[in-house]
C-alpha cells in the first residue's frame, strides 16, 4: 500500500509538470497518442479499485479482485510501451511502426514484470519466492529484446541519433551504458540460474539490477533525443512555457518535489526487509 501510494504520485507530477513547461508539446503527444492515454487511464482506474477493494473483501472474493488487479496492470504496462514505440518512432503511422509499437509494449509490460519478480524475490521467502525467481528470468530475456531493438532502430530511422552514438569521441564516452546495462543483465541472469534460497544472500540483487537498469535506458533516450521534446518537431526551447509560468512551476517543485522524496525513503525504511502477514492489529 505505502508503495503504490507513492509511486502514482510520480505519474502525477511528471503528468502535470509536462502540461505546465511544455503545453504545446503536451497537447501534440496526447493528441498522437489519445487511444493508448485512454486504456491508460483504464488500467490505472482499475489497479487503484482492485487494490483497495481486494484488503477489504471476504477471502472467497479476493479471486475476482486478484483478476481485476492483474487487468489493470498489463492494460497500464502495454498503452505504455505503445506510446513509448511510437514516440521513439516519431508517431509514424505505417505498418512496421505499428509492429514495433506493439512488440514495445510487449516488452515494456515484461519489464515491469522483471522489476515486480526482482521485488518479490526482495520480499518474500518459500514457495512464492521460488516462482518469482522464474518470473523474473523469464522477464529479464524479453525486456532485454526490446532494450536491443529498440537501440537498433533509434540510430536506423535517425541520421542525427546515428552521429551521436557512433562518432567519435562520443561512441568511447557513451560505451559503459550499453555496456553496464548488458552486464547487469548476465549477472543478474547467472543469480537467477543459480538460486539457492537457503542462502538467503543478495536477494536485494535483482532489485537494484532492475533500477539501475531501468536508469541507464532512461539515460540513453534522453540523451538520443535531446534537445527534442517532440522527436523531429519541437526542442525544449521552442516548446517551453511562458518564463512567468516555469517560476510558478518552479516554486511548486522545490516543495513537492523533496516531499515526494521524503516520504518514499521513510516507506522504504518503515517496510524494510521481508513482507510479514497483513495484520490490522
């Protein structure tokens, strides 16, 4: 609970700065990708419903809500990586951009997938552990594809993304990213394949493979499309706000923004180590 709280906090704010710094860049993204923002916010609807039904209802009836959960969940992940394929492709429309777009969301579901399993593999122990642990290996080989068609194709359909990542001295400067990020992957994978419960050490590994993973990709399209707030058509600069608006924006974040912080790392500390029975008392 904790958790979820805190982590829809961040949709919230990154939703609402977005609209405030960048209002024409706002309108153009949403306007693209209006049916995918739409089962979006299904998906969440339904996870936030299910979420706090489910710790209320009879146990005969947690099923239905478990179901719902699940609904939400790969409904939220997918219209995700939909909008993440067709951003990257600059919202073409053609067939092959379509495929893409779905093979993205089908691999970004099975990379929250991997960060979910590494979670529980974090927080649980016995038999949901061990099921976790093939979740997580399973998820770890997909979301590793997209990861790599994903870095295929950025420099294919871009001449511009080309040259930033493949000339020199760049290519030298930017090689640990792909590089650490590959290696993440096969140390985690080597742990999975190895896993020995009883050990009951580096369980946190998996976990911090995922953020930082998850950190890298971040880090390698920001920096593929910058300046580039809509890829080919408005740059930060020509689509930020009113310099009035972004001091207003401003002030607001320097609050918001440490709370936000705050409050995750006391979650993370007060609900540190393995997950014990929900008891109210």
């Amino acid at each position: 609970g904790p958790f979820w709280d805190a982590n829809e906090t961040w949709l919230v704010l990154g939703v609402g700065l977005l609209l405030i710094a960048f209002p024409e860049a706002h309108g153009i993204i949403l306007g693209e990708l209006y049916l995918p923002v739409t089962v979006l916010l299904v998906g969440l609807i339904l996870r936030g419903v299910a979420f706090d039904f489910r710790a209320k209802v009879p146990t005969a009836s947690k099923g239905i809500w478990d179901r719902l959960f699940f609904t939400g969940s790969l409904l939220a992940a997918t219209s995700q990586g939909y909008m993440l394929g067709s951003y990257v492709l600059g919202f073409e429309k053609n067939l092959l951009a379509q495929l893409f777009a779905l093979m993205s969301a089908i691999c970004v579901a099975m990379g929250y997938a991997f960060i979910g399993g590494a979670w529980l593999i974090m927080k649980t122990e016995g038999s949901l552990q061990l099921r976790a642990v093939r979740w997580t290996r399973l998820a770890l080989g997909f979301m590793m594809l997209g990861i790599i068609a994903v870095s295929i194709v950025n420099p294919l359909v871009s001449t511009a993304m080309f040259e930033k990542w493949f000339t020199m001295p760049q290519a030298i400067m930017l090689a640990p990213i792909p590089a650490v990020c590959f290696l993440s992957a096969l140390i985690t994978n080597y742990y999975l394949s190895h896993f020995r419960p009883e050990l009951k050490v580096g369980n946190w590994l998996p976990f911090a493979a995922a953020v930082l993973i998850f950190l890298l990709c971040f880090q390698g399209l920001a920096y593929s499309f910058y300046p580039y707030i809509v890829p080919n058509r408005i740059t930060l600069w020509d689509g930020a706000a009113a310099p009035e608006s972004l001091q207003f924006m401003a002030v607001g974040v320097a609050v918001v923004f440490p709370a936000i912080i705050g409050y995750t790392i006391v979650s993370y500390r007060v609900f540190w180590g393995k997950a014990t029975a929900l008891n109210y008392y």
